[in-house]
C-alpha cells in the first residue's frame, strides 16, 4: 500500500456532510414560505364571506305627539314593513288614515283611508279590495321585497310581487288621539351597515402579516442603491415641487371635489362611504381606499387646501418613479430626459390631478408598477421589485375602477413576469415557482384586504347592482361618449385636458409604429413595449369603467407622461432614413392636428375656478391652428436638418419631437399663467386661490364668507298719486321669499307684504309702452340695508329702467342694467355664440347700492321700446333689504344641505343632515348651484336621497349675491318650509352576525 504526501482536498472530507443541511435549510425554508403564503392568500380570499356584525335599524311611527311627519328613507322601499290599524280607529275614521306618501304623488307607496264608512288600500299602485267593516275589522299589513300581505279580522290576501311600500311620509288626518292607536314599523336595508366580528379581524391581522413576512421574504436579497443626482437635475425636481406646491394653491377644483368630500364626512353616521346624494345612499364598496386615506386626513381639517395635498403628494411620488423609475433607466438621456420627462408630467398632471378624486392615486399606482416591472427585468434579485409591483397592482386596484389597469398590465405581461419569476435557484423551479408565485399573491392580496376589511361580499354585489340600475352604467362600446364629451366646450373639454389625452395618444400610435418596425430595438430601448402596455391597459380599462367621464384620463398622468418623454428621445435616435422619413412626415400631422384640435377647446375650469379665466369661452387663439403647429414642425425640421448637414443623421424625426414639446410646454404655460392672472384679476374678492391662500392661516370659511344674502326688510309706502303706464299693466307676483324672522310651527313663511308688479306683456312682447310709477315714502336707510326692486325682462338693448329719488338738491336718476355675465357661451370659430344667447325672463333682484344723500322719495321709472321675443320688460316697486352674511341665514335654519357641486368650499359647515341607517335627516336650508334646486339629490329616477324634499315642502329663496363681484353668478339659498313636522319617528337598532353572502337580498326596482 502507498502512502501518498498530497494534501487531501477539504471538500472531499467534510463537503458532503454539511450540504445535506444547508439543503435541508433551504427546503425548510421554502415549505415555510410556501405555507405562510398560501395561509395568507387563504385568509385574504376568506375576507369577502367572513361573517360580519350587521346593524339592523328600526323606524317606527307614531311617538308621543303622534303627529305626521317627514320619513326620508334610503333607499326608499324598507326592507320589512308593518302597520297596524285598530278596528275601532278604522270604524271611526273619514279620510286619509295612514300614508306613506304626500298627497297627488305617483310613487308606490301606501294609502289606507276610509270613505262613507268603507276602507280603500292602495299598495305601490294597485288598489287592494277590502272587505266590509262588521266583527273584528282590525287591519294589518306585513310586507317584504317580494310579497305583502293584508288582513282584516279573520280575512287575509297575499299580493305576489307587491313589495313594501316607498316611505317618504308617515302621514294621517287623524286627531294626534287616535293617531296615537297605529302601529307602523319599517326595517331599513342594512346591505352596509356591517362591522368585523372578532373572527373577520382575526383573518384581516392574518391576511396583513403574512403579506408582510411574504413582502420581506421577497425582498430578501433585494439592494436598492440610493444615487445622489447631479445639482441640475435636482434643480429640476426643486422647480417641479414649487410648481405643484403653487397649483395646490391656484389650482382648480372639480365638480366630484364636493361629492367625494361628504360621502367621506357621512362616515361617522353612517360606518360606511356611501354616496350620500344619490344610489340611495349606496356604498361605494369596494373601491374605497382612497376614501379612508381622506377620511382621516380630514380629522384635521377641511380646509380645502389641506383636503387637496394628498393629491399633491401622490402627484410628487408619481413624478420621482416617472423621472427615477421609468424614464431616467429607459432612455439614459441624463439631463435632456429629465427636462421632457418634467414638461410632458407637467402637461399631462396639472389638468387633472389635483383634487379630492382618485386619478392622482391610479397614476402614482400605475407608475410605480411599470418601474418595479422594468427593474424587476434588469435587476440580479428580481424577486423583491416583484413584490413590490405585486403590493401596488393590489392597492391601485383597490382604489377606483379605473384600477383594474393594473391587473391587465399583470396579465398582459404575465409570460415575461414568469420568466423573470422561472429563474434558477437552489431549488428545482417545480418547487420555486410555485412558491414565489404564492408568496407574490400574498402581498398582492392587501388589495382584498383594503376592499373587503369593511365590507361583504353581499354588499359589494348590492352597491353595484344600485349603480347599475340608477346608471350611467354604460358599455364598453359607448367608451366614444368618454371622447365626445373631451371634445365638448365646457370643463370637461378644457384645452388642458384636450392636450394631456392627445398627446398621449399621438405618443401611443408613434411608439406603436417604432415597436411594430422594431425601431426601439435598433434604438437601444427595448422596453418600450411594457411602457407602451401599460398605457394600452389604462385605456383598456377606460373601456371597462361603466361611467364614461373625462375625470378618469387623469389615470394616465403617470406612465402617459412618461411614455411621451420616452418617444421623443426614440424617435431623435432613429437613424434609418426611410423610418425617419416615415415617422417624421405621419408623427408632424398626427402631432399637429393634437394640438391644434386639443387648443380648440376653452381654457374653461369648473364652476368658481372659471371666475376670470383667460380663454374661458374661446379657443386658446391663435394655438388652435394646426396649420401653425405644422409650420413649426417644417421650421424645426429644417433647422434640424441644418444642424446635422454631413452628419449622415437624418432630421425628419425633429419635426414631430418638437411640436410634442412645444405643445406640452404651450399647454402647462397657460394653465400656469391664467391661474396665476385669473386671482389678480379679482383682487380681495372671492376666487378659490384667495379661498386656498387665507386657509393656510386658518382665516377662511370659503364661500360661505363671501356671499350676502338680502332678506326681504320692508316695503314702501307709496305716495298719493297716480302711475303713468302706457303698454305696462299690473303683472304677477315676483317669486315668494321667507321672511326669516316669522315662523309658524317652526317653519319659514312666505312675506306678506309683495310689492306690486307693472308688466309690459299684456298683449305679448310685441308691446311697447312706458312707465312712471307714483313715488313711494323713502325712509332712511339703516347701516346694512340697499333699495331694491325685482326684475324681469331685459332692461337693455333698446329698453331702459331705471329709478328716480326726490332729493332737496333736485330728482336724481340711477339706471339700472344686469352687470355683464362672467360666464359666456363657447364662441365657435366658425359659427360665433348662439343667437340670443342670454336669457332675461327668470326674476332677479337689483339693487340700488349709492342711494343719494338726503333722498326721500323714489319712483321707477321703464321704457319698453323693443318688440323681439324677449324685449319685454317686467319690474316691482322698490323695496328695503338687509344685507346679511350667508353664515348667519344658515346657522338659523340647519341643518344646511349644500349642494354637491359647492361642498368642498364649505369646510366651516358641519351642521349638515346626516344620512345613515336607511334614513336621512329633513334639510332645513338648501345652497344649490347657479343652476337652481334642480339637483340629482332631489330626484328620484336617480335613487335622491332627499327625493322627499321637493314632494313634502315648499322652497322660499333668500335673494343673495357674491360680494364685490356683481355678474358672477354663485348659487342660491332656498329655505325650506314643510307642511308636516320634521323626522318625528324613532329609531332604533339591534346587532346580529350574518355571513359575507348573507344578508338582506336586492331591493326590488321593479314590482315582480
């Protein structure tokens, strides 16, 4: 035997005894992973039919005064119903014993009366034969959502297909005594009035952990290297932050902003985010997670711009992922990329991503998914950007419908993801890839977690059959109603908006092209195609959303923002003369007609934020020329082909490049600087940026400080003497208003004292005439009052009014005229304004606000000299106002329902009526909107909340103005005066577990 002296190699000794534990380490490791994960996946999908504490509430009528009263119920059918009606009180009844409804309406409810001694039902509209009086004639009526059932006595008959009647009222003409003796109990639907039971909080805390352990197991071997950028770039993003911190101040608001922000402020009443105005109150589960982030941001403040900095927040975020994430890795253009990364975000953000809505959330979601996507690809460890892309595309789907685009990005790249997830490892890929397909739905499922934490899967599919019902609920084939209302005149069709979408699609058909001719391979940029999905998936899921509104665009601020820097760096780097030809000749008309259509349409911003806005009502002149963007292009081509002479570069692609940029750079130049000039213009007087600006110390209540009201004060009295009328006659009354000061059973009443009316439309308007009323008694006027006098009519073209004072120094006459409207119908290049546009018949109050020292008579004095439809010309005599703060009229008349388009600018009003448990509070005072009460909130064919209120009351307007800004046209101030008393019923409540599938069925729309 032979010794040998060679050293004996380590391995060979000890390498296979400690493999088998590493091995077994790693295997341990993995099973670990792969049961963490699944228990939590398990978990997360359990969330949806876990059971849940659902609260059940009660309405019964009558109280202790056994009086009518308004009964307000969301929806408006209970989902159980009984009344009761003693024998002895239906025998000695005559008229209406019981109601559910106010008198003449046509909705389904409930009629029980007794006429010449003989019942009559009506239930929904049928009319329910009842037999004679005689023996026990006690009547009952027990109803659901599918069947009622009426008895009398011994004698019963059940009505298929009836179900429980609309409640609006519990009324009656009996005497509050034998009021005293029905019995009436409705039980509300409770779809959302649910709360976690220890077992659903348990599997929530389980869902959330394990997502985290799942999330950290991911990120393992994950090392993200933090970079310090150079001084310029950084000067960038210090100019980006003070452009977005400016806008939060300027900017505009939305016509969501004020409906987002009650549904939110509803939460305490209600446990739930309802809808509030409309969809009964209906949830607006599951899509709720933006919601809650505002939710208790508003515990702090309601300060519009304190309700407007998370959208600023995100926005930021959004800008360093496009700039860092996508942009900076893709095109390695230094500081050129950062520059048009910053233009085209600027461009695409600003129009739509301030405000309380979730497009800011959607588009900070989408471009943080695209980045971990692309880092995933180039990164060793790509696990970890998976996870966190695995996180977002959860969340964003969590957040609006519109969110959906991130799980089509996911399915559409899902064979690129999984050859990522497919990579080798210390395991076989059987054994890997499934548990790193477990781990990453994991933390995915944080998006079940923050749908469904609050919510059932019950109430998920009740909310949404709501929605479809009352609509829009529109298909993807109507996805064109989206485009034409972008392409309409008003603030969804702003040039701004017009612009972001435009370009976006004009970068979407250039890239698609370079992809198809495989430029971006010959350009070093092979991942524009996940860049260019991503855009392609937020489209798609605009197509998928059932409500087809402009506000949704702002979803593609972020990877659309970066899809048009990236283009343009693409298409400068292409080299291949033909290609270059090509895109440079289609991508110059495509770019051209973009902008030059984009800039047709108004620089017009929603309600107030349209208050002095340059280019409100004409096109952004002279940008609307496609012919200039054209020519720019030809010059920016021929200087490029100048510049690159001999170098063999061909400069075709520069024509497009440049009016891409230069659009987006026109478009964010306006915005900025008509929102800058818009608040100059008006000066201390109101505008949201003055609003946004005072909030920052605490030192507004928005609108509300800057509205008056002019309450009737008295009339005058007129003189001896006789009114010279020649073509007027004596007319109507002017609208009825409250005097704020009587009541009667607590509610408003109308003035007394209506001042008379001349009328020049006795025989039409094709009369003509004059008028010199007799002279009324002056009184002086104290510190707070004005003369006025209502008006109809046009006082102007042709017409004239005016007032005369007796004054020691002589008569000294005002001529009165309706300031010059701020808000213009569009003027269309081609075809103008509309003829007659203005219209001058509702009734208005003018005010005569410099009273001549010492006047102690006044008479009016008008002049009807036109003949056209509207030259005609009906005025009152003049009377004494107040002028008395807006805060004041509400406080006394709360609770205060302001409408949806106003509410985010009263954020000192808390007196509001709240909605919850099926039922909803009787407004006192309405603030409607320049269009009047006609709201979405009143009206039942959109399930209204408050659709009782136009059936149950009478609206009196207080007259009121904007101080300082005479032809702006802000809102209304409708006091509300019911003929019965107010929400006189009691509530109750009682608690009981129900599954996640469990619960009150679906609310039966139609009768069966």
């Amino acid at each position: 035997m032979k010794l040998s002296n060679e050293p004996v190699p380590l391995d060979s000794v000890v390498g296979p005894a400690p493999e088998r534990p590493v091995r077994t380490a790693v295997w341990l490791a993995h099973a670990v992973a792969l049961v963490v994960g699944a228990f939590g996946l398990v978990c997360a999908l359990a969330l949806p039919f876990a059971p849940v504490w659902s609260e059940r509430t009660e309405v019964r009528w009558p109280t202790a005064e056994a009086e009518a009263t308004t009964a307000f119920l969301a929806p408006y059918r209970p989902a159980e119903f009984a009344a009761t009606v003693p024998c002895r009180t239906v025998r000695e009844a005559a008229g209406t014993v019981f109601t559910t409804l106010p008198p003449g309406s046509d909705r389904e409810g409930m009629v029980l009366a007794v006429r010449g001694g003989k019942p009559e039902l009506l239930l929904g509209q049928r009319s329910v034969p009842l037999p004679a009086l005689s023996g026990d004639c006690t009547l009952t009526v027990h109803a659901d959502s599918t069947r009622s059932v009426v008895a009398v006595g011994g004698w019963s008959t059940e009505l298929q297909g009836i179900a429980a009647p609309e409640i609006f009222t519990f009324g009656t003409d009996l005497p509050p005594a034998q009021a005293a003796t029905l019995s009436v109990t409705a039980r509300t639907f409770s779809w959302f009035d649910t709360a976690p039971t220890e077992l659903k909080q348990t599997l929530i805390t389980c869902a959330l952990v394990c997502a985290v352990l799942s999330a950290l197991v991911l990120l393992a071997r994950t090392r993200p290297r933090i970079r310090f950028n150079s001084p310029l770039l950084m000067a960038i993003d210090a100019a980006m932050l003070a452009i977005l911190a400016l806008w939060l101040v300027i900017g505009p608001i939305s016509d969501d902003d004020g409906f987002a922000m009650l549904t939110v402020r509803n939460y305490e009443p209600s446990g739930d985010i309802g809808n509030y105005y409309r969809w009964f109150n209906a949830s607006e589960t599951p899509f709720t997670l933006v919601q809650h982030l505002m939710r208790w941001v508003s515990d702090y403040s309601l300060a519009p711009v304190w309700l407007r900095f998370p959208s600023i927040v995100a926005g930021l975020l959004t800008w360093v992922v496009v700039s860092r994430g996508i942009v900076g890795p893709m095109c390695r253009a230094g500081l050129k990329g950062h520059a048009l990364a910053a233009v085209f975000f600027l461009a695409c953000w600003l129009p739509f991503g301030l405000g309380v809505r979730p497009e800011a959330f959607v588009s900070l979601g989408m471009a943080v998914l695209v980045a971990c996507l692309l880092k995933a690809d180039r990164s060793d460890a790509p696990l970890g950007w998976l996870g966190l892309a695995a996180i977002t595309a959860g969340l964003t789907a969590a957040v609006t419908p519109t969110g959906v685009a991130a799980l089509i990005v996911v399915v559409a790249f899902a064979p690129r993801i999984l050859r990522v997830i497919a990579r080798p490892g210390p395991l076989p890929r059987w054994a890997a890839v499934p548990t790193r397909l477990v781990l990453l739905g994991c933390a995915a499922s944080v998006g079940l977690v923050a749908m469904f934490a609050d919510s059932t899967w019950n109430g998920v599919l009740q909310a949404t059959a709501i929605h479809h019902e009352f609509g829009p609920s529109l298909g993807w084939y109507q996805e064109i109603d989206r485009y034409a209302a972008l392409l309409g005149t008003g603030s969804w069709g702003a040039a701004g908006k017009r612009l972001a979408v435009f370009l976006v699609l004009t970068a979407v058909l250039l890239a698609g092209g370079c992809v198809l001719r495989r430029v971006h391979r010959w350009t070093r940029m092979s991942e524009v195609e996940l860049l260019l999905g991503a855009v392609a998936a937020v489209l798609a899921g605009l197509w998928l959303t059932p409500s087809k509104w402009t506000h949704h665009f702002g979803s593609l601020a972020g990877v659309g923002s970066a899809l048009l820097a990236v283009t343009v760096v693409m298409l400068w780097r292409v080299r291949v003369p033909r290609e270059a030809r090509m895109l440079g000749i289609f991508g110059l008309l495509a770019a051209s007609v973009a902008a030059g259509l984009a800039f047709m349409g108004p620089n017009a911003w929603y309600l107030y934020s349209d208050i002095a806005m340059p280019w409100s009502d004409t096109p952004v002149r002279p940008l609307d020329e496609p012919l200039l963007w054209l020519a720019f292009g030809v010059v920016a081509g021929c200087v490029g082909f100048a510049a690159l002479h001999g170098s063999g570069r061909p400069a075709w692609t520069a024509m497009p490049s440049s009016v891409l940029v230069l659009a987006a750079l026109a478009s964010t130049l306006v915005l900025l600087t008509s929102f800058v000039a818009a608040p100059r213009v008006m000066g201390d007087r109101f505008s949201v940026a003055q609003v946004n600006r005072q909030s920052l110390t605490a030192t507004s209540c928005g609108i509300e400080d800057e509205v008056e009201t002019l309450p009737f004060a008295s009339a005058l009295r007129p003189l001896p003497g006789v009114t010279a009328a020649e073509g007027f006659a004596p007319g109507g009354p002017p609208p009825p208003e409250p005097e704020l000061d009587r009541k009667k059973n607590g509610e408003v009443q109308p003035v007394e004292e209506v001042p008379a009316v001349w009328d020049s439309r006795e025989r039409g308007p094709q009369t003509v005439g004059s008028l010199a009323t007799t002279w009324f008694e002056l009184p002086p006027l104290g510190a707070g009052q004005v003369l006025s006098l209502w008006v109809s009519g046009r006082p102007e073209q042709g017409n004239s009014l005016a007032v005369e004072f007796a004054t020691p120094g002589g008569a000294v006459r005002r001529e009165l005229r309706d300031p010059p409207p701020t808000e213009l119908p569009f003027d269309d290049p081609r075809h103008g304004r509309p003829v007659d546009w203005r219209d001058f018949r509702p009734w208005r109050v003018m005010t005569v606000d410099d009273v001549p020292p010492g006047a102690s008579r006044v008479r009016v004095l008008a002049e009807d000299a036109t003949a056209d439809e509207q030259g005609w010309l009906a005025v009152s005599a003049p009377v004494v106002r107040n002028v008395v703060p807006l805060r004041e009229v509400l406080d006394e008349q709360e609770p205060a329902l302001i409408d949806w388009p106003m509410g985010l600018l009263f954020p000192c009003r808390t007196g509001y009526p709240r909605v919850g448990g099926g039922s909803a509070d009787s407004p006192g005072v309405l603030v409607a909107p320049p269009g009047g009460e006609g709201s979405m909130a009143y009206d039942p064919e959109v399930g209204g909340v408050f659709a009782g209120v136009p059936m149950l009351s009478w609206r009196l307007e207080t007259p009121s103005r904007l101080r300082g800004a005479p032809g702006v046209s802000w809102g209304h101030v409708y006091s509300v005066s019911y003929d019965v008393r107010r929400d006189l019923y009691e509530r109750g409540s009682r608690r009981g577990v129900i599954g996640g599938a469990g619960g009150d069925g679906g609310y039966p729309f139609e009768e069966h």
